[in-house]
C-alpha cells in the first residue's frame, strides 16, 4: 500500500471510531433517563392509583408523602446529573 490509501483507510477508521462513540454516548444516556422515566412512571402509579395490596392491608404502606418526596428527589438528582 502506498502512503495515500493508508491515509484514507486511517480516516475511514477514526470515521468509524467515532461513530461507535457516538453510538456507546446515545445507548449509555437512553439507558439512564430510559431507568429515570421508568422510576417516575411506577412512582406515579403508586400515588395515584393505590393497588388491591393497600387495600387488601387496611391501607398499611408508605405514606404518599415519602413517596413523592422520594420521587422529586430522584427527579432532582438526574436534573443535576444531566447538567454535568
């Protein structure tokens, strides 16, 4: 191989490189808000929409309060994480 299609083919390769960095960065920040939205979601769903084992228990469980200061702190966290 002569010196230019070395160059060409080491382009290729930081192109590529780069891609597949691109690729891990997308995947890694889908998985956390991906687990955060997931969290907030079944949060919700505890708040709002009390199940048959609440009720089942004579309304025995954690109250709503710690609840949702559990989901605003979650929230807050992945708020100051993304700003990092």
């Amino acid at each position: 191989m002569n010196s230019k299609e070395e160059n060409v083919n080491f382009k290729e390769w930081e192109v590529a490189r780069n891609v597949l960095k691109e690729f891990d960065d997308r995947i890694h920040d889908l998985r956390k808000y991906g687990f955060s939205f997931l969290t907030a979601l079944l949060a919700a769903e505890a708040l709002l929409i009390p199940g048959p084992i609440a009720e089942a228990a004579g309304k025995a469980g954690i109250p709503d309060l710690i609840k949702l200061a559990v989901l605003f702190g979650h929230s807050f966290a992945d708020l100051c994480a993304a700003t990092d």
